[in-house]
C-alpha cells in the first residue's frame, strides 16, 4: 500500500505508512525554513532556533525534555540544512502519542530562554570551532560558497561568528513564529501505526496552529560559480574538494546523474578510486559526491593528500573526468553502477527512519511518489547516452569551483595547477 496523505484545515499535511510487521514508530516534522530562506543579516538563525526548541516549553524545563527523550529510548535528533528543518525520533508504538506530543510541543510552544540562549550561543561558537578543526568540514563548507555565492545556498548553515552573535532571544523567537507557517509543515510517520489515530493525534497537537501566506515562488536557483578558495594551515595533508553544478532534487535528470556519480567517484570500484587510490597510492580518501537540493544541486570531487602528491591527485582526477565525458562509460560500469543504486534503494528501504525521511521530503520537494519498483524501473532505464550527457556537462560547465585546506605553500606545482582552473 502507498503512504497515506492527508491535509489538516489549516494546510498541514500528515503523511502514514503503516507496517504491521514492525514494532515501532519513526516520526518526523518538517517546517519548510531553511538556511536558504534567510535574510543575509539572518545567517544561522533557523540552525539557532533548532538548538533552541530543546531547551524548554511552557510545560517542560529542558530537563524535562532530555527526561522524555531518555525514557522513550533517548531516539530523537534534529537537523537544519539549507531547504528545512526537522525534528525526529524512533520510539516504540505505545509511545507514539508520547513522542508526537513532544516534538509537537517543541515545535509550537518553546520558550527560547533568555538563559539558554546565551548557553546556546557559546555551544554553535563552539560547533562552529570545531568545524574549522576539521579539514574536510572545512574544505566542502568552503568550496560550497566558492560554487554557490553570492546566492543564499552558498551561505553556511551554522552561519557565523559575526552572525551567532549578534542574536538576539527576541529577535530568534520572532524570527521562529514567524516562519511557523502549518501550510508550510509536513509530519511523516512511519511503522506499527493506524492511520486514522496518527491523523487524530496530528489534528490535537497541531491543528491549532494558523495558516500563513506561502511565497509566491522560490528563490532562483544559483548560476553558480567558479571561486577559489585556498586555505593555509598546518596540517599533515592538503584537503581539495572542486565541482560544478547538477541536478536539483526535482530534476528528471537526477538519475542519470546519480549513475554517472557511482561510476566517476561513488564507493570501492569507482574510477576516481582505483585510479587515484589503487593504481597510484595518491590518497586514502577520494571520490566523488551528489548533492541534490531544492531547485539547485552540486557535484562535488573531494580527497585529502600528502603536499607533495596534491597538485598531481587533483590533475588525476581533473583527467577521469575528462576521460569519462570522452568515451563514456563501459557496459559493466554502466551495470554496476545501476545496481549499486539499485541495492542501496531496497536495502534503505527496510529502515523505518529512512521511509519516514523519504515519505516526508518528497512532499517538502515536491517530488510525486513512486513505489519502489517504479524507482528500480527508472534506474534500470539509465542510458548510457544519458550518462555521457552529465559526463559531459561536468566536463563543460566551465571551470569548477575550488577550495584547498592544507600546507599549501609545501605543495609543489599546486598554485600553477589551480590558476589554470581559473
């Protein structure tokens, strides 16, 4: 049976997939708010606000909450990217009513503490420390608004010292019930479940919420860009990520561009790995990513290097992909890499959470349902010239954007290498 849709009053929608065989429940609500949604001045409000809604409600200390959690077996989490922002958990059936209510709760009734801001803010300045301690968080933060900016998806969605702060607990709180928009919020539930109950919890502790305007339109998305950004700092390696454009979540050419992924860089096997990693021992880390987003994506080829192999990895990589939009793929690769795509489809399948976040982002993107046979069946009818043409596209998008982290003053041969990137 396909999941179950239906649509509160005031423009919530609630989305069900029930499993009988299961005995749990994962849950998920989205508000439709993401980084790219800010002002510019706003930069990592939407993350801020979700440190926020665990740190207390009109019926809850935030120990009471952290109480709640661990007592429906401590599965609950939340994530900001650039589209949305989500809270979600895993619990077992009796405690659905239970987990709703709280995230519920979370979500409409937070108080946002003057107190807890202030803890809050040191702990993302903290986050954002850490991140710049990481090389490869760093290297793709960075080639990210080296592809992307000046549009808003290039901004980093923790956003900045600067802008962490200079918030506000006023200015974060309106800033959160403004945007608390119900036609704008999906919740997906998913497992030992009864769809008329979950639409009944759903309308208790959500349907009060009013309904607001939506924009008009989204934003364009990004013409994209070829910035470089080099980093100097002491490490061992030189980080390198560089990459183009792609497909948004929406795109029909999603597909074709997920095989050509596999085949270019994705897992054991790829030609970036057994060139750059097997063949030539160049580096421990190497491949390739794609990165769908709402109305805009990237393709991002990433690796970390001893200083003085770096300007020769990167070369090697630049050549597979050149090579790759020359002669196209081979029929096994093209086969292996559809049945790759293939597997890990079934397999994510079996997991409840990864239904849950399927079920619910194809309404926040706007993507029509598709069982999974169907989704097997568009796989397998991957072209070999649908691959060649995002090879191609790769290969001719113009000069890619490109960020290195490292010593880069010890990497021989690099600083030539990127100017003729430029």
């Amino acid at each position: 049976m396909p999941p179950v849709v239906e649509e509160l009053p005031n423009g919530l929608r609630v989305v069900t997939e029930r499993f009988p065989h299961a005995k749990s429940v994962a849950l998920g609500l989205w508000l439709i708010q993401g980084s790219r949604d800010e002002a510019e001045s706003e930069g990592g409000m939407t993350h801020f606000c979700e440190h926020l809604l665990f740190k207390g409600t009109s019926n809850r200390h935030w120990r009471e909450i952290a109480t709640a959690i661990n007592l429906m077996g401590g599965q609950f989490n939340a994530v900001t990217c650039t589209d949305w922002v989500k809270v979600y958990g895993h619990v077992i059936r009796k405690d659905l009513g239970d987990a709703l209510t709280l995230i519920a709760e979370m979500f409409t009734d937070s108080l946002f503490p003057a107190e807890e801001v202030e803890r809050e803010r040191n702990v993302i300045l903290e986050e954002i420390a850490m991140y710049e301690d990481i090389p490869d968080d760093l290297c793709q933060e960075t080639f990210q608004q080296a592809l992307m900016l000046p549009h808003p998806v290039g901004r980093p969605v923790i956003g900045t010292v600067e802008s962490v702060g200079s918030f506000s607990r006023d200015r974060l709180a309106n800033y959160w019930t403004r945007n608390l928009n119900p036609a704008r919020m999906v919740l997906s539930i998913a497992g030992d479940l009864d769809e008329a109950e979950c639409l009944r919890l759903a309308t208790e502790r959500l349907g009060h919420l009013t309904r607001g305007p939506i924009p008009a339109s989204p934003l364009p998305p990004s013409a994209g860009a070829s910035g470089q950004a080099v980093l100097n700092r002491d490490l061992e390696q030189i980080n390198f990520a560089f990459g183009v454009l792609g497909p948004s979540r929406q795109s029909p050419d999603r597909f074709a561009w997920a095989a050509y992924d596999g085949i270019l860089g994705s897992g054991m096997g790829s030609r970036l790995f057994d060139e750059v990693r097997e063949k030539r021992g160049l580096a421990y880390g190497i491949g390739s990513s794609l990165n769908p987003l709402d109305h805009t994506g990237f393709l991002t080829i990433s690796g970390s290097t001893r200083p003085e192999s770096a300007a020769l990895a990167i070369r090697v990589c630049l050549d597979e992909v050149a090579k790759l939009a020359d002669s196209g793929p081979t029929g096994a690769e093209m086969e292996t890499s559809i049945r790759q795509l293939e597997r890990s489809h079934l397999l994510g399948m079996e997991s409840l959470g990864l239904r849950t976040s399927l079920n619910g982002e194809r309404l926040v993107h706007g993507i029509p349902y598709a069982t999974s046979e169907e989704v097997v069946d568009r796989l397998h009818a991957i072209t070999r010239e649908e691959v060649v043409a995002a090879a191609r596209q790769v290969q001719t998008s113009g000069p890619p954007a490109v960020c290195v982290v490292g010593p880069v003053r010890k990497a021989k041969g690099l600083k030539a290498l990127l100017e003729t990137l430029r």
